[in-house]
C-alpha cells in the first residue's frame, strides 16, 4: 500500500506543474500574438489589404480586419464605437 502523505505530496507537486506549464503557455501565446499584431501592423503600413492579409491567416477579409484594426477609445456610454 502507498503511504498516503507520500501521494499527497505528489498529487501537489504535479498540480503544480500543471499550472506552470499552463502559465509559459500563455506567456507563449500572448507573445505570439504581439508578434503577429506587429506583423499584421507592418503588413498595413507596406499597403497590404484587408484581403491579402485574411487570406495570408486564413480567415475572410472582414474577420482579418474585425481582429487587428486599431481601436480607438469608446466614446463615453457608447457600448460600441464603430468609428474608430
């Protein structure tokens, strides 16, 4: 039979390793997308469209443009500022 305090200590120390691994994967793709924001920025700058760069990612035009256009700040108690 194991001990159980033994058990105990390895059930904690791989619950713990799980939430690290889960943590670096975050940082992982929270870097990843900064790069592929800055990609995506770069690529507009050159006068890369909406179209081209959806296609590149593939996703529509419009979807490409819904997640990487610049958000200006939302206008006092509007839920939604379409003209930023």
């Amino acid at each position: 039979m194991t001990d159980p305090a033994a058990a105990r200590r390895e059930l904690t120390v791989a619950a713990q390793d799980v939430e690290a691994a889960k943590e670096r994967g975050r940082s992982a793709v929270a870097a990843a997308d900064e790069r592929l924001r800055a990609a995506v920025d770069a690529a507009r700058e050159a006068g890369v469209l909406w179209g081209e760069i959806g296609d590149t990612l593939g996703m529509r035009r419009g979807n490409a443009y819904q997640r990487f256009r610049h958000r200006g700040p939302s206008l006092p108690g509007a839920k939604h500022n379409r003209f930023a």
